[in-house]
C-alpha cells in the first residue's frame, strides 16, 4: 500500500490533517475512546470510495494499536503518522437535540502542538492533495513537499480567517478546491451571498469552491457552473462528528479514482461526498464508514440521484402556462 | 375572472389569508407602504404559473386602489376581500445582513381582529383550497364552506402549535398537503427528526408535507417518497418577506393548472414552488412576481433542473469500487 498509484490506475490521495481521540455526548448517549480527527474521517471516507490515501499526522504514545489496525483497513498508507512521546490530540463535544448545534467541551491539542508535517519520500509524488483544516502556513509548508500535485484541496475554518488571514489567502491561491461554509466564505471574502463569495475566491485562482452546508448538503461553486447537491436525509443521526471529513474524503476519493475534472464529474464527486458523509452520521467515529459495501454506496448515490429528479415540462403544459398569463394580464 | 374553472379547463384556487400594508427594512434600504400579506404573495405567485386565485381576506378603508389593482392584475378575484371600517392589517419587519435573522418590529392586527371568513357564493365550489397561515379554527370555518374540494393545502405555524395544538390537530387532518418549516414539525410532532415527523403527520390524514426549509429549499414527503429540492440561489437578494407564501403560490397553482396529483407531479409543483419564491425575494413585496413572464418562468424552472442533475455512475467504475475494496480490505 505505498505505491502512488495502483494497479488499477487509481491515484493514492495524500490527506495532511488530524488523528485523535475523541469524547462524544448526545441526546442518547455518551461514548469516550473514539477514533476521530479529520485525517481519520477523510481515509475511512476515501476508503468506501475505493481511494486509499497516505496519512501525515502526528499521535502520541497512547494511541491505541486496534485505531491503526482501523486505519489500515480503510486502505491508509500510516508511514506519515509520527509517534510523539506525550498523549494523542483530545477532543470532546456535546450535541443538543436537533444536531446543529454542538459545544466543544475540550480540545487538548497535547502532541498536535508540535506538528510538524515531514513526508515520508514515498508520499512526495503523491498527485492528489487534500489539506484538512489546520494552520495555513503547516497547510502550505506539507504542500511544498510534494513534488508534483495535480490536484490540492484545503478546507478551512472561521480560526484562520480570524488569526492568520494573510497565510490562509497564499495557501488558497495554491489550491483547486477550497472548502468552507456560507458562514466562513462571507466572512473571509466579505461578501453577502456565499455564492457571489466564492466566485471571488475562484478570482484568487481555484478552480471551484465547495459550499458546505451541513444537513442541507453542498453547493458546488465551478468556473463553468453551479450544482446544488441536497444532503442525504438520515432518519436516525447518532453523531454528526466527522461530516464534513467525510465528504471531503468521497469527494477527493471519487476525482482520485476516475482522475476525471469535468464539472460532469465534479457533480458526482460532490454527491459522492454527500452519500458518503450520510454514512458517517449513523453510528460514532468511523464505526459506520467501516461497515460500507460498495453495493450500499452505489445503492445510497443512486437513491440521491432519484430523490432529487424532476421531470421537465412538456410543450402543452408551457402554453398553458402562456396563455394562464395572457388571460391574468392587466386588463 | 369569476368561474370557477377557466376555458382552458384550469381550476381557480381558493386562497384564505391575510392581505395588508408592510413596511420592511433590510441593510440596504427601508420601504414603507407595500402591499403585503400571505394572500397578496399567494395570488402574485399563482398568478406567475397562471393559476387564477379567488382571495378570502380583510382589508381596511385605507386600502389603496393601486394594491387592489396589482392583485386584479395577478388574476385573482377580490369579491371575498371584505372592506371593513377601520386599518388595514399592518406588519414591519427588519433584516440583517445575512438575511437568516428577521426581527418583527410590529404587528398591528386592526381589521384583521374581526376577520371572519364569509365565502361569496361562486367560491363555494372551489377545487383547490389553500388556508393560509392564520387560526386554525378560521382555517376551519373557512373550510367548511368550500363543497367538494379536491385538494386542500395548508400553512401553519408555532403560535398555532403553542396556543391551539387541538384545534390545529383538526384541521389539518382535513388536509391533503401540510406546509410548515422544520422545527415547527419538530415541535408539533415531538419527534427529533423533520423527516420522521412529517410521516408522523401523514398517519394522520394528508397525503404530502412540504418541509420548509427557507434559503436551503424545500422537501417533499409523500406517501410514495421523498423529493428534495434545492432553493434556486439568488445572488442578490432583495427582500425574503413572502418568500413562504409565494412558495404555496407556485404549488398549488401549478397543481390547480394541471390537476395532476401524480408524485412525478407534485416533484415539479415543489420545484415551481422554489422557482416563483426564487423570483419573490429579488424585489420588495410582489413587484418582482409582477413582473415575471412565461418564458422567464420556464427558463428559470428549467435552470434549477440542470442546477441539481447529475449523472449515474457507469458500470466500469462500479466494478473499480468494488476492486478498490477488495484491495483495502483488512489483511
């Protein structure tokens, strides 16, 4: 599992982000030890797709053996994790009963405070790039290992655009796709309409800027057009942790796979991020990811694809419509 | 304008609600004097898929003749629109700069306080009825002076739900269609998940619930299934008020002009419903929706359909999944 490529021709993506320990309360339970991280939800994601990837991250000496075994099984190449003495990054949280809000009850950053991505050689050719959320200037820094990418995808938050606005603005410039949210589009570009927002990120040089929208699903934001991807309903949420790395991993994982950029192709990579993330939310950590057949993911995109068809209108219909009008004018 | 049914075999909708003058602020500008109300948008909106409207509603003596004309001019009948001595309804609201916030900064009820439904004769045999949001026990008055309806849609709120769950309870079991956002559902039905709930409420009576979900769109819950329709983004929004009502506007009228109940159906009158509110918040009050013709309607119905397309996946990348897997399996 350390070759770029497969046999197969499917590209390895190289995911820089966090692997952790996490704390999760909800309305119905409480669960500690969890895998968690956004490196960990972006290679169980990517591997329901079918796209391996290769870890940068960093754990502490308490990481437990059956999370690596976990990992490996999502088909991550783990040669970038490094073992810090100390503990592993901590986080927990606490949902309320309708899921969109959440307190961060702790965040112990303990060995991510010295972080310091350094690609093993094998990882540098990698040609599909996804930076999770993180510091932009270590955002830019693991990019400028890699030798030739073709494709770099970041994701950020409203922190950065906070503390270290001018680092993330260098580090988007590098990118083809950028992920944020409306909240975070408006306030890094200042710009009232996330959509307008974005084209002005697209001005900066990415190709296209993915909108996250949490239970509404995502806006695909491409130089040639828009599409509007509706999330996956899921009747019984357990933890929304990790959403938002799971799309990010069905979407890098789709393009890395099909090594295709159409906008056509963006548009199944975005629902591919949306089918994947509706996975994510029914049990905690990755559990759920882990149990993905790819009978169920084929099944669950193309239930997507159905509940969101609409059939066009027919000739008749139009004028009626046209003569509906006529007969309403002003009189 | 005053059959029920139009040569071309179109059934009028019979509109209950309320029709007033607003005042609105938003960041960019303050407008006073408008005309406003669920009825107004409702007719405006119907009056765009060219659905001729017959409005039950109440106005004062200091309704003004331009108001009545715009609303004659959107093809409704005003015969049911009682003149009452005293103030029209009067409502004021003021947004924010992201548009999601709206405070109410008055309600002035004034004639709206004696509104008691009374149905001229020839609307008495109305197919389509749609009660707007107002007392459940009026919905219901007003209801019961409608012969044989086919099809009977209602909008309701969490006032009604707080201070008139019984009453509420009633009518809509009388309901073939229920509109209401998705934490009124939640609140109605006590159940965590919107989805779930509006299947709750279909166990009671109605066929469909549309679960409003304001800028995010709308979705469909239907006996046989579930659409879910993306809002038509708007990159210059000029005023959201009505957006709800012009919502209801383009559904029913599209259902009243085809009468088709059909589920392949009911998916494009929820898209025209996305569409007609897309057009609603370019403009304040009903200036935009006035303004819209046969063409832009299609064009527009026709943009959100390729907004939310995307394709299958091929049977070659099916296979590659599956080896994807196989290849990342445990080992």
């Amino acid at each position: 599992m350390n070759a770029t490529t497969t046999s197969d021709g499917a590209a390895s993506v190289l995911c820089i982000g966090t692997v952790g320990i996490d704390e999760v309360e909800t309305p119905y339970s409480h669960v500690t030890n969890l895998l968690g991280g956004s490196a960990s939800y972006f290679a169980a994601a990517a591997g329901v797709v079918g796209a391996p990837t290769q870890l940068v991250s960093v754990i502490g000496d308490d990481f437990p053996e059956e999370f690596a075994a976990t990992l490996g099984a999502s088909g991550a190449d783990v040669a970038g994790l490094a073992r810090l003495p100390g503990q592993c990054f901590r986080w927990g949280g606490r949902y309320h009963s309708d899921w969109n809000e959440r307190d961060t009850t702790y965040t112990d950053l303990n060995v991510l405070a010295q972080f310091d991505p350094v690609l093993p050689d094998h990882f540098r050719e990698a040609r599909y790039v996804f930076l999770a959320n993180t510091d932009p200037k270590l955002q830019a820094k693991a990019l400028d290992q890699v030798r030739d990418p073709e494709l770099v995808i970041i994701d950020s938050m409203n922190l950065w655009i906070d503390i270290a606005r001018h680092a993330l603005h260098d580090v988007l410039a590098r990118a083809d796709v950028v992920l944020m949210n409306d909240g975070e589009i408006r306030q890094y570009t200042g710009v009232g309409s996330a959509i307008r927002g974005a084209r002005a990120i697209l001005d900066q040089g990415p190709q296209a800027v993915i909108v996250k929208r949490g239970e509404h699903g995502a806006t695909l934001v491409h130089k040639e057009g828009l599409f509007l991807c509706p999330a996956v309903p899921v009747e019984s949420v357990v933890d929304p942790t990790g959403a938002g790395d799971s799309f990010a991993g069905g979407f890098v994982g789709h393009l890395a796979l099909t090594r295709d950029h159409s906008l056509a192709n963006l548009r199944r990579a975005t629902a591919h991020g949306c089918v994947v993330a509706s996975f994510t939310v029914e049990d905690f950590s990755v559990r759920r990811l882990a149990r993905v057949t790819p009978a169920e993911l084929v099944a669950r995109y193309r239930e997507l694809r159905d509940l969101t068809q609409f059939d066009d209108l027919d000739p008749i219909h139009v004028a009626n419509v046209s003569v509906g009008h006529h007969r309403a004018g002003p009189t």
